[in-house]
C-alpha cells in the first residue's frame, strides 16, 4: 500500500464517495490500519468554497473532490486493492491537509 493509493470505497456511502485515498506517510506501514480521505462526487457537493482545501480529480471517468474534513482511519483489510493513484498530484493532496490544519491565531 503506497501513500497516494486510491481504493474503492467500500461502506454504506459509496454511491456519494466512490474512492478513498490513501495519505498516510510508508514510515507507519507496520500499523493495519490507513488514514484515507474521501473522495466525493463532485455533482454530490455543490459550490465549493476553496479549490485549494477540495481539489478536483477524475478517477474511473467519475470527477471526484478530495474532501479532508471527512478524513478518516481504517482497516488495511476493507481497503482492497488500489485502483489508481494520485502520486502526481501528491502537492495538491497535501495542500489541501495543510491549509486544513493551517494554524491561524
């Protein structure tokens, strides 16, 4: 598992979150479990108020937007196998996590 792998989504939304992707660093591959963000349909969200913290991708012919306020741990075991990868857009993808956890006092 490589970080930047996307993986069909699995759960109970995956008609509104098709993938998830993969974000978090190799240096934790010994745990069995991944931190992924959803990758939303973008017809399911509407106007988007930052292009920087939701970008856009097309994966599978289905445009989705990265969306790190959903981000979430899961099991290796329900991830599957990668279907793509968003490895050359790995400074959008950690943009968008940075401007999420920007601290702004």
């Amino acid at each position: 598992m490589a970080q930047f792998d996307v993986y069909r989504n699995s759960g109970k939304h995956r008609d509104v979150i098709p993938f998830v992707v993969a974000v978090q660093s190799s240096l934790y591959d010994d745990y069995d479990r991944r931190v992924v963000v959803p990758l939303v349909r973008t017809s399911a969200l509407g106007t988007l108020a930052s292009p920087r913290l939701n970008p856009t991708f097309k994966i599978k012919k289905i445009s989705v937007v990265l969306h790190p306020l959903e981000i979430v741990s899961v099991s290796v075991s329900v991830l599957g196998e990668p279907i793509a990868s968003l490895k050359a857009e790995a400074e959008r993808v950690i943009g968008s996590i940075d401007d999420l956890l920007l601290r702004v006092d």
